[in-house]
C-alpha cells in the first residue's frame, strides 16, 4: 500500500509538470448547428455487422487540444452490428432510435432526448430499425498510474462525491 502511494505521489507530481496547452493555443469557443456540419463517411468494420447494411457517417464538431476529448454528430441508417467503445462516450440522441444490448445483457432502447454514457474498453450491440443521429461526447481513458493519482487526489481532498473520478 506504501508503495502505491508513493507512486501516486510520484506520477502526481510528474503529472504537475507537463505543459498543457494554453488558451490562446485552442478556439475559445466552437458553436456549430448539428446540421451545419459536414458530414464523412464512417464505415462500420465489416466484421462487426451481424444484420442489414448499415452506412453511418461522422461530423467533427471539436477537440480538445490535448486530444485526449471530442464531440461529433454520427448517423447511421438501418442494422445491426456490434461497437467497441474505444474511449469513454457519452451520447444525446438527437433524432430516431437505437436498441442497445450492452455486453453484460442489458438492453435499453435509446430515443430523441435521451443520455446514455458507454465505457471505455466495452462492446455493445446496437440495432437501428431505420435511422438514427446523436451527438457523442468522446473522452480517452487516462492510463492506470495517473487516474489512480486522480482518484488519490480526490481521496485526500475528501472529493466523495466523485465515484473515483477525475473532478477538478
């Protein structure tokens, strides 16, 4: 235990000492209508497709000048596939819906208006009966060593509201 907490320490310490991109380096502000952007192709992989011939495209919206976060408008028509969740993702969907079984059985049917937020590292089957459209709000994972200086963080700031998140 001493020994993970001297490590915490350590990469909270080294954490303090990368330079991060200053203001003036990124758009103080980016505003975009959903349908003001333009709008790529997005191929589903192949191998992932269980039913139908679904075509889904991508609009960057933004990212964070570290890379590390994103926003974009995705759409896609009717089909099934499974999705890995590479990051953390949120989504509001905007237009149409998605039945999701998530990959531990759980199943939810997502409509205009609603939240849902994905995990990093998961898969999740989604099946689109015609169309859907949402916004995603992407995120990177911080790797072990400095999430667990996060967490360690919030734990000495006695931050309990935080789940082990990553709150300022």
């Amino acid at each position: 235990m001493a020994l993970k907490m001297m490590l915490a320490g350590a990469a909270a310490l080294m954490l303090r000492q990368i330079p991060v991109a200053t203001v003036a380096e990124q758009a103080p502000l980016v505003a975009h209508a959903p349908d003001d952007l333009p709008m790529e192709p997005s191929p589903i992989e192949p191998s992932w497709i269980i039913a139908g011939e679904p075509v889904a495209r991508v609009g960057l919206h933004s990212r964070a000048g570290d890379d590390a976060a994103s926003t974009a408008i995705w759409d896609c028509t009717a089909g099934e596939f499974r999705w890995f969740f590479d990051w953390d993702e949120t989504v509001v969907i905007l237009e149409g819906e998605v039945h999701v079984t998530a990959q531990d059985g759980s199943q939810r049917v997502l409509r205009q208006g609603d939240i849902a937020y994905f995990a990093g590292k998961t898969w999740a089957t989604w099946r689109i009966d015609s169309y859907v459209r949402k916004i995603a709000f992407c995120r990177k994972r911080f790797p072990a060593p400095v999430a667990l200086a996060y967490q360690l963080r919030n734990m000495l700031r006695g931050d309990r509201g935080s789940q082990g998140g990553l709150a300022a």
